[in-house]
C-alpha cells in the first residue's frame, strides 16, 4: 500500500486471469482458449489491412463491424456495441447501466471479474447462491434489485439457464437491466438475443474470443435497444473513443462473415467435450452438465487442488479454483482430441497412485 494510491486502490481485489506459462510440449486447457486456428479469411484480412492506413486512427464507432454483427442476428447498427473484448464491454455496462439505489444480482459462484468491477465502481452488490447442484435458480432473484447479471452458460460451471426462464426474469423486473453475458453460447446455450425486441431491460455480451478463435485479437460486442447501447457509447467515449484498432475491426467482421469456418470448429469441439466427459465419468469423475468449451469436474476420492497439480507434473494445464463450495473441482477447456487424450492418460497414471 503506497501513500500514493487513491483510496479505492488498496481495497480492489483485483481478477486473477488464467495463467499463461512458456513451458514447451504443454496441454493447455486452462483459459478455455479455442484449440482451433481464426478462420483464414479473418487472417487474410488482417494481411490486407496491415499497411500504411495504420498510421490513421480506425473508425470510432466500427461501422462496418457493427453492422455486420447486426445482420447476422437480425438488428440494427444503433443496436450493437463492440469493445476491446467482453471484459471491456462489461467494465463499460458496469459504469453505464448496473450502477443503482438498489443492490445488484448475480450467483455466487460465477465469473469472478463480477465482484471486481462492483468494487471497482464501487457498486452495491449481492451474491446470490447456486443449489447444490450448482445451478443458477432464477426464482432467486424474485426479489428487489437495481440491476441483474448473469453468464448463461454459466462460468466456470458450464450449466446452461433455458431462454424461457430468461424470458420470466426479464418481465419479472421491467425496471431493472439484465445482461445475460452468453461467453460460451456458441457451444450448446440458448442466446437470449430474439428477445432483445421486446425486452428494453436486457442488454446481452458475447466474444469472438471462445468460438471465433480470437482470444489473442479482443473484440466482444453487445446487443441490445437503442438506449442501453447509447448509455455504453456515452461512457466509452468519456474514456476511449479508439477502443478497436483497425487490424481487430476488419478481422472480427470478417471471422463473423466466415459462418462455414465457425460451425465447423463449433461442431468439433462439442462433439470432443461429450467425448471427454464420458472419459471422466469412466475415471470416477462428476460432470456437471457443460454447454460451454469446457466442462467443470471433481473426483470422487481425490482433491481438486492435489490432482491440479498433479497434472501440471505431468505436463496438463488445468485451472482450479481455491474457493469456497467448488475447491475439489477442476475446469478443463475442451482441446483436440490429442489433447483431451493426453489429459485423460495422464489422470490415469495419477489415480493409480
């Protein structure tokens, strides 16, 4: 603590982001990372544009990525805001919209950059509990509140909310927002973007860092009516008026156009999660149910923090959580399937010990 720091400083509890180690020959599957390549053409675009125009600055508002993201799903322009991934999005939202008298909502065990940014912005902020099955009850939310956010598929447990129970939600507080952050919808979730039109509470996020590849590039976008999108607008422009580049613009909007590309590694790694999580059940693992690029497991016998670092041993990366109700389990992103198999043989080797 330095006598320098503004006061909000020593009481942030910052997010700890997945680690990101140079260690060669690893199996990463520790920051649900897309173990496919971006699709060529956003390459390719990345090629054409990375020439003299990047001595301009890039277009503020994104044009053209914004109205390419809002004809795929059937809105306007005026209805799509992009940022410098989802994180930036919600850090936005959080400012601009979820900021209230009354106390914010979101699960306990969910997104840890939540609780961050509530500190951050110093928002009053409620932390609802999963069941026992680790699932997000919405009648728990049946209660007064200034704004509501929730990950469906939910992070890190990978369990999905049904769009009619969102839909509920929505009426239920006509006068609050709800962000519904889809991250992971791509791969099994149900995206409550169709109710965008009659809900003017719902704002929803997502990324091109899971299913589009992009992790590395950070574009995330938000859908929503007209005058949520123009709160976010508002506060960027109070802050950052360039927040994507020109490399990232034409990149997203061409990965977007790529639909082709995206259902096929959308495809693989579905297919490649239901695999592993039969390979897990066989090792006397629990599953909870995924519809996300990863699944979240714990074993019968064994502790989440020992078999963690068991694998780091034999060269797996897995992320573990030393947190109240979710210590013993693992999240495991969803590689090749060399790489599921790589990990899976080493949990062999370990549980025989």
């Amino acid at each position: 603590m330095s006598r320098y720091w503004s006061p909000i400083v020593s009481k942030l509890r910052p997010y700890v982001a997945g680690e990101q180690p140079r260690i060669p020959g690893l199996v990463k599957l520790n920051t649900n990372e897309n173990p496919y390549g971006p699709s060529p053409k956003a390459l390719e675009a990345i090629q054409q544009a990375a020439d003299d125009r990047l001595r301009l600055y890039p277009d503020p508002a994104a044009t053209e990525l914004r109205e390419t993201i809002a004809a795929r799903f059937g809105l306007t322009a005026e209805e799509i805001f992009v940022g410098n991934g989802s994180d930036e999005v919600l850090a936005l939202t959080f400012q601009a919209l979820l900021k209230h008298k009354l106390p914010l909502l979101y699960p306990d065990v969910s997104y840890s950059f939540y609780p961050t940014y509530s500190l951050l912005y110093e928002i009053e902020a409620i932390e609802v509990p999963v069941d026992d099955q680790y699932r997000i009850r919405l009648a728990d939310y049946d209660r007064p509140c200034g704004a509501i956010i929730l990950p469906n598929p939910n992070a890190p447990t990978g369990t999905g909310l049904p769009l009619t129970g969102i839909e509920a939600l929505l009426a239920a507080h006509p006068d609050a927002v709800v962000v519904i952050d889809e991250a992971y919808v791509d791969f099994g979730g149900e995206s409550a973007v169709p109710l965008i039109s009659k809900h003017p509470n719902l704002l929803v996020v997502q990324t091109l860092s899971k299913s589009r590849s992009f992790a590395g590039l950070r574009v995330g976008f938000a859908l929503g009516q007209q005058d949520l999108i123009e709160a976010l607008v508002r506060v960027k422009d109070s802050f950052n008026s360039y927040p994507l580049d020109r490399l990232a613009q034409v990149a997203a909007t061409a990965a977007i156009k790529d639909e082709a590309w995206f259902e096929a590694c959308r495809r693989k790694i579905i297919a490649s999660r239901e695999n592993l999580v039969r390979d897990l059940e066989a090792l006397d693992f629990e599953v909870l149910p995924s519809q996300a690029n990863f699944v979240f497991a714990r074993h019968k016998s064994r502790s989440g923090a020992a078999l963690n670092a068991a694998l780091r041993e034999h060269g797996v990366l897995v992320r573990h959580f030393a947190k109240p109700r979710i210590s013993d389990f693992l999240r495991i992103s969803i590689g090749t399937d060399e790489e599921c198999a790589r990990l899976v043989s080493a949990l062999k080797e370990i549980l025989v010990v």
